[in-house]
C-alpha cells in the first residue's frame, strides 16, 4: 500500500477506504478470460455487455439440446451416430446437476463434420450462452498438482509420483480414475461425472497412433520427429507413474494413459488465476468487526479503515498476484463447454471464469456482426499452427493464419547453390562466427533411443533449431540478420565491425538483395525437395473427399491436406521474397 491510503491516515479517512474501494470496484462485475496459452485477464464486464441489457446476462435452466447425426467419422475418431446416445445423456447430466444453457445446441454441421456447438437463436454481444458450475470441471495446477483422491486411490505409496507429473499426465490419472474406478467426484460433494466422461471421444485420429508410412507421407520433418518425441516422453511418463505405483498400473493401462493425455491436451483450458471464487464470508465478517471496532470505541475509523483494507488486499493478493508471481498455471476440462471448435481467426464464442458465480461460462464475442441462427459458435484454443492442431487435435486448418513452417537450419543448407544464386561468395570464418552465436541449428534431433525427462513438457516440432518461417511475419527477423552477416562482401563485414549483431538492419541495397535472393532460394529448394506438388496434392483431396461411400481414413487424408497447406506457405513466403 502506498502512502496515501496509509501514512497520515488521521487527517484523511477518505484516503484510506480508497485503495479497498478501487480494488474491489476493479474485481466486482469482472470476468478471468481463459485462454490456451495466456494468462486469465481480468475484463470489467462493462467492456463485455453494455450496462443497459442487464438480462443478456440472465440464464434460463438448461432445456433439451439436439444432437444431429453424421454419416462419416468426426473429428475425435468416433462416429457422430455413435456418440449421439452418450450426448443425450449428458445433456440430461447438465439439466440436472445446475449448468445453465440459452441459446446454443450441440449439433453437427453436415455429414463431414463432428459434434460441435451451434446456436438456435442469434446472440448480443457478451451473452452468456453456457454456464458451469466450477465443481463439475477437472482441473489441476502447475508445477505441482495436489489432489488428495488420486494421492489416496491411486499413488498411495508415493504421491509425489501424481504432483510432480506434467498437467496432461495429471488429468488423464483423473480421466482414467472417473472412467475406470469410480465415477462419483468428491470436489463435486459426491456428484457422478460418468455421462460426461461418457460423452467423450474413445478415440483420436492425432498422429501418434498412425503408421511410419502414414507419418512419412506428410513430406514434413518437423511433425514426424515431434510425433516421435511426443511417443518416447509419453511413454517414459506412463512407465514413471506405473513404476511409482501398482495400484495405478493395474487400473490404467498405457492405452488408457494415452486416451487420457490425448483428452486432456485437446480439450483443456489454461490460465495463470488459480485462485478461489469470490468469498463474501471475509469481507462480511470485516465490515462487522470495522463497526464493532468504532461502535465500541476500540479505535477510529482511519484505523478500522486500515485493516479492512489489509484484508482486502490480501485476498485480493492471494487470487490474482501471488498466482503470477509463482507462475502457478491452472488446467481445466469444463463439460458441455469442451464441444466448442476451434477456429484460427474469427472466434465467435470466449470462455471465462466468473469469479464472483464460481463457475465457467461461454459467451458470445464482442466483435463486429452478430452470429447468425444456425451457425457454430467458435472459440480460439490459442495461436495454434497446423504442427500442433494435427499433432494434438488431429485436424488441419485452412489458411491457418497462425501456421508455420519450419526449414532446415542453415548449416544443412546448400551454400554452393546459394553462392551461385546470389552472385556472392560466403567468406573464410562467417559459418563459425555463426555457430558461435547459435544461429545454425543443430543438425540431428539426438538419439531416437534415449530417455526424455518425463516431467518436460516438450511439444513441437523445432529440437534442430530450423528457420522458423509464419504466415503472420514471414521469416524469422534473426535468421536475415545471420544470412546478410554470412553473404557480406570483406569491405560490409568490416563496416559493420564484424559483428553479427550489426546486421540486425539493412546495410546496403546489394547486401539485401542478395539476402533475399538466399532466402527464396533456399525455400524454393525446399518446395522443388517435396515428393508431390501443390497441383498433385489439390487433386489427390478432391478425389479422397469425392470418394463414394465415405469411406476416407483420417490417416489418409489428414497427410495430404497437411502438406498442402505447407506448401502453400511456402509459396507465399517465396512470393514475399520476390
């Protein structure tokens, strides 16, 4: 606190009830956004709902949602018919155990899509659409998880087996235990999950469970070593967890760890709140003592008015500071909410946390437009690239605005075909200089039979180090200050004071325009390298999606629509470099 609500608090009581008065107006009517790599943000509704419609906040008890069929296997693995039986018996779950619903359905949107949320009536900006209670999650926190079930049923020898896992292990150790052992949640007071664990998808077309060959066909070295790393650490966390414990190894098979981690990895939402809802008790219980405190004659108000803000700040610290400060990050599977789809750019749905109701909540975007009757209302799981939607999700976004690609690190490079293409010579010392500054990549991942950390929460696809190249900004800015410093003529490199760092700008016209002529002819290699063309790969997707009978594996046709959007960035970025 600073001086002015504390020191000279007798001549100035008003100054001292400012700081809890501030607080709490900044706390009171706010939502924690939830976002999949972000930290929860406190919005004062004001931005999320204009004040005058007070009832577009208002929820009516959930009604009965529709769930449409589909012909063709969705996007968790498991046919839309075959999961319409378990939704129907979620929804009656949600009625009954308190999640609100206004507004939205779960549907299908033709016969080549899965389940997902769709609206049957036409939403203001910031209406609430879904909400759930905060009991009825699965939730664990990071670094360290503590959960007195699992410690008890599952890990009872060694608990420290469960808390130091990485989030995903965690949840699919709670996964498993509803699906496997027993269905009632103690969180909950005791309620059973098992219609919601039910509803889930029982399988994922994610690439880890496909062929070497299926693998080899997405013409991308990054996915296909990540895919690999993902297997071995998987795979050391399951053999952790069952070395610490026989009771869990005799439940929960690795098969079953694996549908766990896959459920957790593709339908959590992530925070750094991790706090507790809003406790009127506290704040009660200081307004009383405050009174009591004056009324008795005990001290003044500046003094009562300096503890009560004490209180405040304090809890106000411990739900909103303490928790960035730590870098605690909470995990959280929200049911109903976790059909929402993913879209990369025009997300017409956000998930929140309601501090002040407990609970999770869907709403409707404040953008531009109003969601039309019928269409679903998207989320944004976070700047996902298509690596990680295929690796983690199991699908591949068109035109993906956050997708990139990643080339092989300059030292794998072909410098005699680069020499030629730009006219320059690389002189005697620039590869070493940049070696020394790290900016030429490792050449292997490291041996395919070694141990990963199974704490590590290693994802994607760059272990080499490759040049990062995004649809957003192109190439990495690092990568044209190494390839300027590496095609530079004796009489630049000694201007810039042979300094890697001095080539973070422009140097001269030429030096650029050879930078750039490296630069596009190294990802024009890379495209000429693929096994198939853009053409090629267009024509193989229309002919698999025309296929009669539905019959189109997602291990056959996720390859290739993966490789064209690869491809696809590539050509841009080369166009860019023209």
């Amino acid at each position: 606190m600073g001086p002015s609500s504390t020191s000279s608090s007798r001549g100035t009581p008003r100054r001292a009830w400012a700081l809890p008065m501030v607080l709490s107006t900044l706390c009171s009517d706010a939502r924690l956004l939830l976002c999949d790599s972000a930290a929860f943000v406190i919005v004062p509704s004001s931005h999320l709902a204009a004040s005058s419609s007070p009832p577009a906040r208002t929820l009516a008890p959930l009604t009965s949602l529709s769930a449409v069929t589909a012909s063709t296997a969705e996007r968790g693995g498991t046919t839309t018919a075959s999961r319409l039986k378990r939704t129907s018996a979620l929804m009656e779950w949600a009625k009954e155990n308190g999640i609100k619903c206004a507004g939205v359905e779960v549907s299908s949107g033709d016969r080549n899509s899965g389940l997902g949320l769709f609206l049957t009536q036409s939403p203001k900006p910031a209406d609430i659409v879904i909400q759930v209670p905060t009991k009825l999650t699965l939730s664990v926190e990071s670094p360290k998880e503590y959960n007195a079930v699992m410690e008890r049923e599952l890990f009872p020898s060694d608990p420290k087996a469960y808390r130091n896992a990485p989030w995903w292990a965690a949840l699919s150790v709670q996964l498993n235990y509803y699906d496997r052992v027993n269905p009632s949640n103690a969180r909950a007071g005791g309620i059973s999950i098992g219609p919601w664990i039910r509803s889930l998808p029982r399988k994922y077309d994610t690439p880890i469970h496909w062929s070497e060959s299926s693998l080899s066909e997405l013409q991308y070295r990054p996915t296909t070593e990540a895919v690999a790393l993902q297997k071995r650490l998987w795979r050391a966390q399951y053999d952790a967890l069952a070395s610490a414990s026989d009771v869990f190894a005799s439940v929960v098979s690795y098969d079953d760890f694996v549908w766990g981690s896959e459920t957790a990895r593709s339908r959590a939402f992530s925070g750094a709140y991790s706090g507790s809802a809003f406790n009127p008790v506290p704040y009660a219980t200081v307004s009383a003592l405050v009174v009591a405190y004056v009324g008795l004659g005990i001290g003044s108000w500046e003094q009562a008015a300096n503890g009560a803000a004490m209180v405040v700040c304090g809890s106000i610290l411990k739900d909103f500071v303490l928790p960035k400060l730590l870098r605690v990050q909470k995990y959280v599977i929200c049911p109903l909410i976790d059909m929402a789809n993913h879209v990369g750019a025009g997300a017409t749905g956000t998930v929140s946390f309601e501090y002040f109701s407990d609970g999770f909540s869907l709403s409707a975007t404040d953008g531009p437009g109003t969601p039309l009757v019928g269409s679903e209302m998207f989320i944004q799981y976070g700047p996902r690239s298509n690596d990680q939607l295929l690796q983690y999700y199991g699908f591949v976004e068109r035109d993906n605005v956050h997708d990139v690609y990643i080339l092989p690190p300059i030292r794998e490079w072909d410098i005699g075909a680069l020499e030629k293409a730009c006219g320059r010579m690389v002189r005697p010392g620039r590869l070493e200089k940049l070696d020394r500054a790290g900016l030429l990549g490792r050449g292997a991942v490291g041996d395919a039979n070694s141990s990963p950390d199974p704490t590590s929460n290693a994802e994607v696809a760059n272990d080499i180090r490759g040049v990062v190249l995004t649809r957003a900004s192109g190439i990495d800015p690092a990568v044209i200050q190494a390839v300027r410093a590496l095609i530079s003529t004796d009489g630049e490199w000694e201007e810039a004071g042979e300094a890697i760092g001095n080539f973070a700008a422009q140097v001269s016209l030429d030096n650029e325009r050879a930078a750039r002529t490296v630069l596009r002819r190294a990802m024009e290699a890379e495209l000429d390298g693929k096994a198939t063309t853009i053409e090629e790969d267009e024509n193989l997707l229309v002919a698999l999606s025309g296929r009669s009978g539905g019959g189109v594996d997602a291990e056959e046709m996720l390859p290739v629509a993966f490789r064209l959007e690869k491809k696809k960035l590539l050509r841009e970025a080369i166009q860019n470099m023209r």
